[in-house]
C-alpha cells in the first residue's frame, strides 16, 4: 500500500492513553472525519469479466485507528487461543486466523450489520467483527455456557445471527449452499442487502460450490462468494489441488476479482464494489490473497510442507497489521509507544474474557437435547422397548 497524499494540516499524535484508544472512537482525531487521507492499495485489482474499482480510497485518522485496534484484538485473540489449546483448556478441532485479519476487518468497514456473512471453520475473528465479545469467543472455544453458541459448538461453530453471522461450519465447502440460500432469501423478501459467502482455497474444488454459483447466477441472487485464498488446504499446496488456481476466474460466467488480503483497504475496496455489483448483477467472486501463520489447525505444525524463510518474509513483506502501523506513524497520527500500548491493552482485554471464561460454567448434561429441532417441534425418543419415554429432544 502506498501513501498518496495527505491533508495539508499536519495531525498531531494521539494523546490519550491505550485504554481510551481501545474504547472510544477516536472523536478527537478529527471531529468531522474532514481530514481525508488518500491512500493506494498495495498491487492493482485483476478483474474476470468485469472492470475492476479504482486502487485510491479515501481514508481517515480515526479509520486508521481503528483498523489498527481491530486486527491487534484479534491477533491477540488468536494466540491466547494457541495458548489455551496447548493447555488442553481448549479441546477438538481449532483452527486459527492470525494473519488473515485484513480480510475480517476489510470486509466489516464495506458492509452493514443487515449484510450477511457465513464461512467455515476458521470462524473467530470474523465472528468478533461482527459484534461479538472476547468473553463470547473464549467461552465457546472452551465449551463453556457463556459461549455464543452455548458452549455446544466449540472452535468450529461460532454464531451470532443477531450480527448477520450465520457461522461457523465443518464440513467443507457445505457453507456456500447455504450462503447462497440466504442471498435467496434477501432477494425474495426485497431487502436492499447481501451475503459473503467464505470459503478456502481447499474448499473451491467442491461440487456443491459450483451447483450454488450455478443456481445464484441464474436467479441473479445478491452473493459474494469469498475465496480466502491462504494457498494451502491443510498441508497441500494450492498448485498440488489445482489445475486452475485462478479462483476468481473459477466461476467462467460469473464476474471475478482478485485482491489482495492481506492489505484492508483493498479488501474494503473489493467488498465496496461487489455488494454494489450483486444488487444490481448478481453474483461475484473474490479471491483473497491471504496467508495463515499458523498450520492448518492445530495439529499441524505449518512448516512441513513450507519453509519458515516463506512464513518469516510474509510477516515481513505483507502482514496487514505493520501495514496499517506503517501509514499511521507516517502521518504522525500516534507515536509508536503509544500503538504499542494499544497491542499491551488488547493483551490485558484479552486476558481479562479468559478469566471471566473460566468462571462460566459448563452446559448440563441435558443441553444435548436441546436446540436440536425448530422450537416447538421435537420429538420424543424411547427406549428399546417402545414403552418408556427416555427423553425428549427439543
């Protein structure tokens, strides 16, 4: 990302402290967001069978900021979870998200809450972009009641339908029907929004992907489908899997582009353009350019079948968090102690919603049957003998 120009009024650091850079909304940076800062996203656009947006986006001192505060949460959030993991505090499957946050974030600052979001697995940070609390989060990861599934759902299905997350899914490539099933249900019912629909780069072979491009395309639905593109499907690389690792071209009839993943703004961008282009077009995909630091999930150490030199120069060249620190010291927006500070604070709240974590209790053993069927439509399950009543599953 490169720096174009910037308002001819210089802006002095931030003088408050991190807890109050962490809480407010940076109000005094600039009172009327009129201080505009032009900025370029890091590498062009490639557009497939569509002209691509502009690489220049107008950003502000207080946007800035808070781009900087939301992927330093979630950065943090993810290695305490890491942490939590090899604690056995957190058990199953765990699949972490640190250095894919641009996508996360990117993606919120282009849409609205009425906007729908459902991806796979590696839930987390897109579940805290939509609302979600660092309480909520770490009391599912431990399956504990104060999750936002209940504790019943664990790393895999995170869910917050009041903030248009729809979750959270194992099986892979599964989500992507139902994303579109959602955009199906926007354009019925005539809402003026959309659905990102995410998946990896391991899930844009499966059949069902292209049987739900195929149906959103023919009913012109409002989906954007998002290939987080990370380059590896658990250990395999993308040239391994892929004959065509094109993703964004995958779609042939349907418009694609490519973006870069690990730079915010150009996610913003790309998820600006798209939702403008599906209310009126139908569906699009954008691939993602992005990369994970840590392995698959975490029984895989993630440097087996990639060398550390290539995770090292990443962090290095493209991590989406140096970027954002990079442009903010540059316009002398804050001081480097003080976005340090920041990180300290977003350890301390972090810290802070695992004891309160740990305090939540687990579910009653009869949570299992519950939240099974529609409410009011449960059934009854017997024993063997089809005489005793056992349980019933709500």
């Amino acid at each position: 990302m490169s720096l174009i120009h910037r308002s001819s009024s210089l802006l002095k650091p931030l003088a408050a402290g991190p807890a109050s850079l962490l809480r407010r909304s940076f109000s005094s940076v600039t009172d009327d967001d009129a201080t505009k800062i032009t900025v370029e996203t890091s590498v062009p656009f490639t557009g497939h069978r569509i002209d691509p947006p502009p690489r220049t986006i107008d950003t502000t001192p207080k946007e800035l900021m808070t781009f900087f505060v939301d992927m330093a949460r979630m950065r943090r959030m993810e290695i305490a979870a890491d942490s939590l993991y090899k604690s056995k505090l957190i058990r199953g499957f765990c699949h972490l998200y640190d250095g894919q946050e641009a996508v996360a974030v990117g993606m919120e600052a282009a849409i609205t809450r009425k906007d729908c979001i459902i991806t796979a697995y590696r839930d987390h940070c897109i579940f805290l972009g939509r609302g979600g609390t660092l309480l909520e989060a770490f009391a599912e990861l431990m399956g504990r009641k104060a999750g936002c599934s209940k504790g019943k759902g664990g790393s895999m299905h995170f869910y917050k339908k009041d903030g248009g997350f729809y979750g959270g899914h194992g099986i892979v490539g599964a989500q992507v029907p139902l994303g579109c099933g959602l955009a199906f249900a926007q354009k019925y019912s005539k809402e003026d929004h959309v659905t990102f629909t995410l998946y990896g780069d391991g899930a844009a072979n499966q059949g069902q992907l292209f049987e739900a491009l195929n149906m959103a395309a023919l009913w012109d639905l409002p989906a954007i489908l998002v290939c987080e593109n990370n380059h590896y499907g658990m250990g395999t690389a993308e040239w391994r899997a892929a004959k065509s690792p094109a993703y964004y071209k995958r779609g042939d009839y349907v418009p694609g582009l490519k973006v870069d993943g690990m730079d915010v703004f150009a996610v913003k961008q790309a998820c600006k353009f798209a939702k403008e282009h599906v209310l009126k077009n139908g569906p699009i995909i954008l691939e993602m350019d992005t990369y994970r630091y840590h392995g698959h999930s975490m029984s895989d150490p993630g440097s087996t079948y990639r060398t550390r030199d290539e995770i090292s120069g990443v962090r290095q060249e493209r991590d989406p968090i140096e970027r954002i620190r990079k442009l903010i010291l540059s316009h002398d927006i804050a001081s480097e102690k003080e976005l340090k500070d920041i990180e300290k604070e977003a350890r301390k709240e972090v810290d802070e919603a695992i004891a309160q974590a740990k305090e939540s209790p687990m579910p009653e053993p009869s949570e299992l049957f519950t939240n099974v069927y529609v409410k009011d439509h449960g059934v009854e399950v017997f024993g063997v003998d089809r005489k005793e009543v056992r349980t019933v599953l709500a």
